[in-house]
C-alpha cells in the first residue's frame, strides 16, 4: 500500500526503531530523516537554558522576531514572509486557503502534498518528474513542484520553472524549496525573486533540514504581498513556539553556523557518493541537496531492516508512490557514521 494511502511515514523515527531492534536510541544512526548533521553552536544552548523560565509566557503571535530574522537570511522584505510549525503544516495551511478543485503533482513526490489535497476533495494529476509539458484539458489550480525534489533530487533550473509556470497562466504554483539552502549556487534554482512579484509563486521554506530543528517544527512562507493576505485568513495565533522563535532567530543570524554547514555538505556529500558508487548493487544518483537518491540490487525494505538491525536507519523509498522495491534514501552524515553505512552496506551487497 501507497504512503498517501496509509499513516504518513518519513523515517526519522528512532525511538521506534529503538523498540523494534532492541537496540538504545544513542547507538542508533538515522540516515532516513535528512538533516543538518553539525552540532549546534554552545550559545545555542547557553541560549536555551538563560531563557528557559520565558516558556510560561506566550511566544509573539505573529513571531514578529522570526520574521525579520528570515527575511534578513533570505533579502527580502518582512512583509513578504509567514512563518509557521514547520513546512508540513504550511502546506495544509496553503491548500486550505486556496481550495483548488484540481491540482498537479510530479511523481515520485513528498506524500503531504496529495494528503493535504485529498483533505479538501482536490482532484489530483500526476506527472512524472520533469514532465513540464502542459496537457489539453488539464488546467489545475495549483501545482506542487519540489525543488530540488524529494526523494529523487532532480533539481531545476530557475529559468526551466519560470517557462512552465507562464504555460498556466491562471494556476498557483507551490514551490517545495526546503532543501534549497543545500543547493551550490542556489541563485540560478531558486524562485524567492519571482514570488515577489508574481502573486501565483508560493515558495515554501524549512528550518528543519539545515538548521537541524526537526523536533522544534519551524518553517516559512514566501510570497507576494496578495498571497499572504489570503492565507493570512487561516492562520491562527502563536502558530511558531516560544523556543522555536527563539532558536531559529539565533541561528538564522550565525554566519559562521551557516558557512561552515554548507562547507561541510558540500565535501562530505562528495565523499559519500564516490563511496557509494564504488560498492556493487548500489546506484546513487548524483546528489543535490543533503541526501543521496540510491537505486538497489535487493528489495528496498530488506536492506533497510537488514541495516536497522545493526544501528542504522535509511529511508525505504517504496513508499514514494511510482517507486518499486529497489529505491532507498540516505542522508549526508559525519564522515566517521557514513563510513559506518558504507561498510555496511558493503557487507550485504558485495
């Protein structure tokens, strides 16, 4: 059965996986869920504990703090940002607001976008990944592009995208871009500009992946100043935490935090997918973000439980609807934890 079909799953769960494989949660490596591997800063956590009385008060409703901070990282204006719990929840948020009575996805895609579609009776169209050829008789309402794409990383040019979205004249266009800050030269990908001016381009941002706050939840909107007003309806109050705000703003302002992630994902993801192609059975793609699309000899679903029984999670991509069996997902780790996969998986495979 088909991720959309079923209880959402996206890997990342090792309290599960502690249970399943008896093995402690500290010994396991979670390749599944793709997020910034760097510790935080120690003022990061020096930061928490000065200010953690402050959780007895309300965060800002609006995160009015949160706000400048991301439009600062990103160079735009304040008044086009709206954060929110986390890029999932902004989704459902969007496909409420705007109700489209059809849309369009490019498959394999995030499964949140058909659930959220599904939610308000939307009729769905799909397309392969890439296929940006527009059909007669098909005028979608909104289209879902995820750039660089989960869990494939195609990643399109900017130029490509802007095409397309002037083939549909009257559609939304929802702009996937959380794992845009992974992106060497993101400039010529990603549409934050064009959303500006074009009230049909809805980008959507994430802190989780590269600020590695997945159990914080905090994410953004970016969008000309008519869009905000419409999703602005169906937002309500304190949608962002108190340690949330708090966090995110801190490190959405340490330049050094920032420079020496994207330093460390650019030579370590390259380390890794000349490792993985060196083993036999295993086929990666040529990576994009923080994570490496990976074709296998065995079915996806043993390998990963052959792996978890020894400490290490990957994302069993035959989920994904138009995936089969043979499609998994690793994300970019320490040098010393991708080592560890690598030998392992040199174990099953070769």
């Amino acid at each position: 059965m088909k991720e959309s079909r079923q209880a959402a799953y996206h890997g990342g769960d090792i309290k599960a996986a502690s249970g399943q494989y008896g093995i402690p949660e500290d010994k396991i490596v979670d390749f599944s869920a793709s997020i910034n591997p760097l510790r935080h800063p120690p003022a990061i956590r020096k930061l928490i504990r000065d200010n953690f009385t402050k959780i007895r008060r309300y965060p800002q409703p609006d995160a009015a703090g949160l706000t400048k901070a991301i439009a600062g990282y990103l160079g735009v204006d304040r008044h086009n940002i709206m954060p929110g719990c986390g890029s999932i929840e902004l989704i459902y948020l969007v496909v409420s607001a705007l109700r489209p009575r059809g849309a369009l996805i490019f498959t394999p895609a995030f499964s949140e976008y058909e659930r959220a579609l599904n939610a308000v009776g939307s009729k769905i169209y799909r397309r392969e990944i890439g296929d940006f050829n527009p059909e007669r008789g098909r005028r979608p309402d909104i289209v879902f592009i995820c750039n660089p794409n989960n869990p494939t990383a195609d990643l399109f040019e900017a130029g490509d995208l802007i095409s397309f979205i002037k083939r549909l004249p009257s559609a939304y266009f929802l702009i996937d871009e959380v794992f845009m800050d992974f992106v060497k030269d993101k400039d010529r990908y990603t549409l934050i500009r064009q959303a500006l001016k074009n009230s049909r381009i809805i980008i959507l941002g994430s802190l989780t992946k590269f600020f590695a706050l997945a159990g914080l939840r905090a994410g953004y909107v970016a969008a000309h100043n008519r869009t905000l007003s419409k999703l602005n309806k169906f937002r309500y109050p304190w949608m962002v935490n108190y340690p949330a705000q708090l966090i995110s703003e801190a490190l959405l302002k340490d330049r050094r935090f920032i420079e020496k992630s994207r330093e460390f994902m650019f030579r370590e993801r390259e380390y890794l997918y000349r490792q993985l192609c060196l083993i036999d059975g295993v086929k990666p793609s040529v990576p994009t973000a923080n994570f490496i699309f990976c074709k296998s000899s065995v079915n996806s679903s043993r390998l990963a439980d052959l792996l978890g029984r020894k400490g290490i999670l990957i994302r069993d991509c035959s989920t994904f609807r138009g995936l089969g069996s043979k499609y998994f997902r690793v994300a970019v780790r320490t040098r010393k934890e991708n080592l560890r996969l690598v030998n392992e998986l040199k174990k099953i495979l070769i």
